[in-house]
C-alpha cells in the first residue's frame, strides 16, 4: 500500500447508529463517517462468513434470471479497471453474465494468482436478486434508494464522486475506501468528462503509485485523504459529491450499497457540461457578467431569495421548488438547447 495512504486521517468511525442519529447528526455534517457492524445481522454477512461457496450458495437463492453487467480485465492491470495507456479506450471488456456462471467463474479462479480481474456491480436487487431486501433490510432510511449488489474478486476502482449520497455496506471480502473532499477535484486530475469508465469522471492517479512528477498537485490532496477499512458487515456513509477510490479484495467479494437524493433530470454535472458550451469560452468581460448572475441566482448567499421582489403567481423558474417549477425548467432548456438559444415559449397562464 502506499505510504501515504498508511499515514492517511482515518475516516470517523461510529458503532450502534440510529436513524435519529444518521439523519440528525451524520448526513447533516456533510463529512464521511464509517458505520462500524451496521449490518452485521445481516443473514447474507452470515453466509459470507463461512467462506465463498457457501456465498455464492446463498445469493444463487436469490437468482431473478437476470444476465449481470460485468467487467473483465487481464491479470497485468492488477485489478485496475482504467483506460488504455492512450486514453482512447480501456483497459477491460464487457459482457453480460448469467448469476451462475458470473458465480462458478468466480469459485473456480479462488487461489490462481493469474487469475482476471472481475466485477459486476450496480445490479438492482428489486431486478436481479428479488427477495433480497426483504431478507437483508437496512437499518437506516435512504428515501426512494435501490439497493444495488456488487460482486467480484480482487478490484481497484479509480477515484470519482457519485452526485447522490451513498450507504456501501460490505457483506463479503474487504473494502478501502479512499476519500478526498469535493474541494480537491482540481488536485485530482480529473480524466475525460463524456468519455468514463463507468458513469463518472475519474481521476487520473494511480493511488497504488501516485506519478507527482506528472501529476504535482496531488501532493496536495494528499494533505486532504482520509481512509476507511470495512469488515463484512461494516458499511461507511459517502456524502454526495465526495470523491472516493475503492479498492476490494477477496476472491468473491460482495457489497450492497443505497444512493438517494438524485435528481436524475436535474444533474449539476449536465448543467456544468452546458456551461462549457455557453459560458467558460466568452470574452473575459462577458464571462466575469455571467459569473454574477450565478452567484445572485445559484451560489449567493441569498439566491433562494433573488425573486422576492416579484409576485409569487410571477416568478416562474425562478419559484420555490415543486414539480411545477421542475417541469418547467426542463420545458424552457429544451427549448433552448433546441433551437440553440433563448428559450421562446408562451407565458403560462
């Protein structure tokens, strides 16, 4: 491991959580938090504990028939799922997998060194393993969150941030968690927005062998790290927005994890790609009068209160939240984006 990440602050570890407590003193703190034994009771932990078949045993009992999404890299990327050393592609396959063959394949590598990387993950339990949740409940509230099952062996996924709030909880292997707050995505080195592994922008640092001869700035995020080590039935809370790399071992690992409070139509990540398009090239002068519209409307500390000069039943997008304003904000974007300016649509009445 490398050394700075031995000599990392260790993530906060709390143990015997409530839902009074997560929702009133954790979420609210905005910092990551591991949540020691949150699922130790867990019947699928249990079985986790006595061993890989007797895991793979027990999630083939919740087999809905579903091929899983998987990911395969060759043995020399040591479990890296990353692009090629050009950029232009990466450095795995994909395929689609039945359960049980995703799961002998799994049992059949247990103790070859040369053995592929794998790793399915993201799958709806509600989808692909239904009666899960029913027998693995949650003990804390993630409103509206599915719960996904990820599975593999030994794997490294790169540094990126999730826009939705996550609970990882770990039911077999182990996992490290690797965190750096938001504020550090300029020390990150971020790789290709449009063009990710999976989803997210991911960081260009190999944490296993940072480069800061070609990467200098990650010295400083560095400073900012902090580390987590789950057990089976260990889960750690990751706020929204924080960046995070994780690395799982053991040769059939298995993690469940809960995101919500996504707004799926209404990605911040959409709206900075749009302003790439219509704001960061503008003359220095048109870009500095932008930058003030955003922070009267968006950043300031009073933007949820720039309308309140104008009659409610006026206000239109710039409203209190509801669906109502929702859907019209999306209506006038994609009028806009549609005819490559200004929104023109009639006045609702």
């Amino acid at each position: 491991m490398n050394s700075a990440i031995n000599a990392a602050v260790r993530v906060r570890e709390v143990s015997e959580v409530t839902p009074a407590i997560f929702a009133g003193e954790i979420v609210p703190a905005y910092q990551p938090v591991i949540l020691r034994g949150l699922v130790r009771h867990w019947p699928a932990v249990a079985a986790g504990q006595r061993g890989p078949a007797a895991m793979a045993d027990y999630i083939r009992h919740f087999d809905g028939g579903r091929p899983a999404n998987v990911m395969i890299a060759a043995p020399e990327v040591a479990g890296r799922f990353f692009y090629t050393h050009d950029l232009t592609g990466f450095n795995f396959t994909r395929a689609q997998v039945l359960l049980p063959i995703l799961l002998d394949q799994l049992l059949a590598q247990d103790g070859d060194p040369a053995a592929p990387a794998i790793y399915s993950g993201a799958a709806s339990a509600p989808d692909t393993f239904p009666g899960w949740i029913e027998a693995n409940p949650l003990p804390l509230a993630t409103p509206e969150a599915t719960p996904r099952l990820w599975i593999g062996n030994a794997s490294r996924v790169s540094t990126h941030y999730d826009v939705s709030s996550n609970i990882a909880a770990v039911v077999a292997g182990r996992r490290r968690f690797v965190l750096f707050p938001p504020d550090q995505g300029p020390n990150l080195y971020v790789g290709p927005l449009d063009r990710t592994i999976a989803g997210q922008p991911t960081s260009m640092i190999d944490l296993e062998a940072p480069d800061l001869a070609s990467y200098p700035r990650f010295a400083d995020a560095m400073a900012a790290m902090q580390v987590a080590e789950l057990e089976p039935g260990d889960a750690i809370y990751v706020p929204s927005l924080w960046w995070h790399d994780v690395k799982a071992s053991g040769p059939l690992n298995v993690l469940v994890n809960y995101w919500w409070g996504q707004q799926a139509a209404a990605s911040p990540f959409a709206a900075l790609i749009h302003a790439l398009l219509a704001v960061r090239d503008m003359p220095a002068g048109e870009r500095e009068a932008v930058r003030s519209w955003f922070d009267h409307y968006v950043f300031g500390t009073n933007a949820a209160h720039a309308a309140d000069h104008l009659p409610v039943a006026v206000r239109g997008v710039l409203g209190l939240p509801s669906h109502e304003r929702a859907e019209r904000i999306r209506d006038y974007v994609m009028q806009a984006l549609e005819r490559g300016g200004p929104a023109l649509r009639p006045e609702r009445r």
